[in-house]
C-alpha cells in the first residue's frame, strides 16, 4: 500500500511541475502584454501631445492605469512567492517518502529474516522455548515499527494532499489576477482610444479654422 501511495505521489508531483510550468509560460505572456500597453501609453503622449491640457488628462489617465498594473503586477509575485514555498514544502514531502520507502524495505528485510530464523528455530529447536520466545518478541517489535512507519507515512500524504489543495488555490488566485489585469488594461485602453479620437476631431477643427483664417 505504502508503494501504490508513493507512486500515487510521484505522479502528482509530476503533474504538478507540468502545471507550475505552465503557469510561469503564461506569466511571462501576461508580462510582454503589460510591456506592450506601456510602450502604447508612451507613443500616444508623444504624438498627441500638442494639447498639454489635454495631454496631462491623458497623463492622469494613464498613471492610473499603470498603478493598477502594478497593484496587478505585485499580487502576481505574492502569488509566485507563495507558490514557490509550496513546491518547496513538496519537495520535503517527496524526499519523506523516499526515505520511509528505503524504511519500509528494510524493516520488511528484517521481518522475512526473523520469520525465517523463527521458523528453523521452531523445527530444528522445539525444545528452545527461550529462543521463539525472544524471535516472537523481536518480531513483534518490527511489526510494531512498521505499522508506525504506515501511520507516519499516512500522515505525511495527509499533509501533501493538503498543500496540493492550496497550490490549487493559488493557481485559481493567479488566474483571476491575470483575467483582472486584462479587463483593466482593455478598459483603459478603451478610453485612451476615445480620449484620441476626441483630440484628432478638435484638431481638425482647428486645422479648418487656421485654414479659413
């Protein structure tokens, strides 16, 4: 049972490696779509920038914009961080497992060894009451330490099931960051968009009165 449990665990483990690496590919797309919004941002001051009241509404605006980028942006790296100690805290786990299966092993070793020293011991000394005796309380004592390690072992998938639970959590945060910053780059993005086209008709307007003038 501890072996199906521990393969259980690797599988897991592997599993969720493929997700962490997932999640960094679409961090790193969600950082070049930030990259992209700012250098926007950046043209449309440079070439709209004949109206300075005008431009520092867009100057507001825009700074707005990149505070909840970074507001965004700070919540991602939370959510990183916290990602991080858990992939770490499965790390410790997996290593656990390893350890109690290298246990396991040997402490089944052992009782095959007893078992077999019990059972000449019972057909070529059945008169050595002495030694089944103490072969009986040995191997009692072993049976003891494995089921210790079984319930230890039991404990520790417990725990690893417990932090995969809040792994997902945190994807689901991470997630919901991303679609957030998405709504309020498009939003601010929709206004720059409409703060334009109300500054190209005023410029045409004075480019008519210049003209008739």
């Amino acid at each position: 049972e501890l072996e199906i449990a521990l393969d259980h665990s690797n599988k897991a483990n592997s599993d969720l490696q493929k997700h962490i690496k997932k999640i960094h590919n679409e961090m790193k797309d969600m950082n070049t779509r930030i990259e992209e919004a700012q250098r926007l941002a950046s043209e449309y001051r440079e070439q709209y920038g004949i109206s300075e009241r005008r431009a520092n509404a867009l100057h507001g605006e825009l700074e707005e914009s990149r505070t909840l980028l970074e507001q965004s942006d700070r919540g991602r790296r939370q959510a990183e961080g916290e990602l991080s100690e858990a992939q770490e805290s499965i790390g410790n786990l997996t290593s656990q497992n390893a350890n109690l299966t290298v246990t396991k092993r040997k402490l089944e070793s052992e009782m095959q060894t007893l078992q077999a020293d019990l059972d000449e011991m019972l057909n070529e000394a059945k008169n050595s009451e002495e030694k089944a005796k103490k072969a009986m309380v040995d191997a009692a004592r072993l049976a003891d330490e494995l089921r210790a390690e079984q319930e230890h072992a039991q404990t520790q998938e417990k725990m690893r099931k417990g932090l995969e639970v809040s792994v997902k959590e945190l994807q689901v945060r991470l997630e919901e960051n991303e679609s957030n910053a998405q709504k309020t780059g498009k939003k601010a993005m929709s206004k720059l968009e409409g703060r334009i086209t109300e500054l190209e008709a005023q410029l045409d307007d004075e480019s008519r009165r210049h003209s008739d003038a």
